[in-house]
C-alpha cells in the first residue's frame, strides 16, 4: 500500500514539475530551437533585461505588488480587529462573507470587477488592477491576521486602557505587537498573490499596462520565444522563494 501511495505521488510530482524543469532548461538553450540543445548560454537573459516591453511589465508588476500588498495589509488587519470585536454570530457572518472572495474562481472574480468598472465609466488601467489586486488580497490579510487575534490575552486591551492608554496607543503598543506574526505573514501572502496573478489583471486592465503575467499570455499567442522561458523560469524562482517563505513564518506562528 505504501508503494503505491509513493508511486501515486511520485506520477503528480512528476506531472507537476517535469515541464517547469523542462523550460527553465530550455531557458539556458544557446539557441532557437526546442527540440535541438545547441550548448549552455545566458543569452536569453541578458535579451530579456534589455527588452523595455518586459522591463515595463516588471516595473508594474512589482510596483503593484508592493502598493497592494500594503494597502491590502492595513486594510486586512483593521477589518480583522473589528471582526473580532464582534460577537459571536455578527463575526461568524463577516468570517463567511470574507472567505467568499477566496473560494470565487478568480475569472468571476475578474469579469465582475471589469463590469463594475465599465458601469462606473473608470478607464481600465493601472489604477484598476491595484484596486483589483488590493481587493482579492485583503481577505488574505484578515485569514492570516485573525488567528493571532484570538490567541491574545482579550484583557491586555481593556488593561491598557485602565491604566490611562488611548485607544490609538493601546492599538500601537499593546495590539500590533501580538499580532505582528499574522501580519507580516498577511502581506508577504499579499505580495506573493498580486505577483502571481493572471486572471484577475487581465480583465482589470488595458492592452497598455501589462504586468508581467498578461505580457507573458500576450506574447504566448504569438509563439513562444526564448526570452519567455527565461522570464517564466525568473517568476518560477522568485515565486518559489516566496512561498517557502510564506511557509516557514507560517509554521514558527503556530
């Protein structure tokens, strides 16, 4: 039972990352062609810093990320300290509204949020992908933020508070330090998904702001070219890395 449990796991793995393993291969092809290797080169690489399509596409990518994911955080942790302040049923009700937008298929996600800014009259753009991204990302946040919350001592607060605090610097010096953990995973989870996502921006924005994922969908259509491999290899790293970030802060919180 064990062997087939190993080899059952073994085929997704294998299903999984031969292909990611092919193309960041490939990525170091010193030629064209996929199907001849024509010798180790970083050819690709260097093409690709010097291509400004891309290098725009990486400015926005990273400069969304980095807005949304701090927006996203502020957001997300104030809406998790008011979720928990409420009683028992109100706070069961919010916990189910904010995982809604989690289990939504991203393209629902990404179609209703084009229709809003269609029947708003707001120019698809820059500005609406971060609005987009901010958006499926607070509920990360507050996912993350939340359990900290409800391992704090409830009394520290009203202790604070006792003794002369003001509710800002109770929120400041008593609140934020217990829950610092949740957060700083929250916005690093934040950061990792506006990274990585696809869906949502292609349907928020315009053919003229491309993140890097749209320009990857955009030149795919056309063939597929060496630069893409190194590009797709660079997001596959660097998301990587993220993640098993993400990961470790996770399991030293619980």
């Amino acid at each position: 039972m064990k062997l087939l449990k190993r080899a059952y796991l073994s085929i997704i793995l294998l299903f999984l990352y031969v292909p990611i393993a092919v193309l960041i291969f490939q990525s170091f092809n010193a030629g064209v062609s996929r199907a001849k290797w024509e010798g180790f080169s970083l050819r690709w690489y260097a093409q690709l810093f010097q291509s400004p399509n891309i290098m725009q596409a990486l400015y926005v990518t990273v400069s969304i990320a980095l807005l949304a994911s701090m927006i996203s955080t502020v957001l997300g942790t104030m809406a998790a300290i008011g979720i928990h302040a409420m009683r028992k049923r109100p706070q069961s009700m919010m916990m189910t509204l904010t995982n809604i937008p989690m289990t939504m298929p991203d393209i629902v996600t990404g179609i209703s949020l084009m229709l809003l800014f269609i029947f708003s009259k707001v120019e698809r753009g820059y500005v609406t992908m971060l609005l987009a991204h901010v958006t499926f990302n607070t509920p990360y946040v507050v996912l993350s933020v939340m359990p900290k919350l409800k391992e704090m001592n409830t009394f520290s607060y009203e202790a604070a508070l006792d003794l002369g605090a003001t509710p800002g610097y109770a929120l400041r010096k008593v609140i934020l330090p217990a829950i610092r953990p949740g957060v700083i995973t929250g916005a690093i989870l934040a950061f990792t998904l506006s990274l990585d996502d696809f869906t949502i921006s292609y349907f928020t924005t315009s053919p003229l702001v491309q993140n890097l994922s749209t320009l990857i969908y955009s030149e795919a259509r056309k063939g597929i070219k060496p630069t893409m491999n190194a590009l797709s290899a660079l997001m596959f790293v660097a998301l990587l890395i993220l993640l098993l970030v993400v990961n470790r802060r996770t399991a030293e919180t619980k």
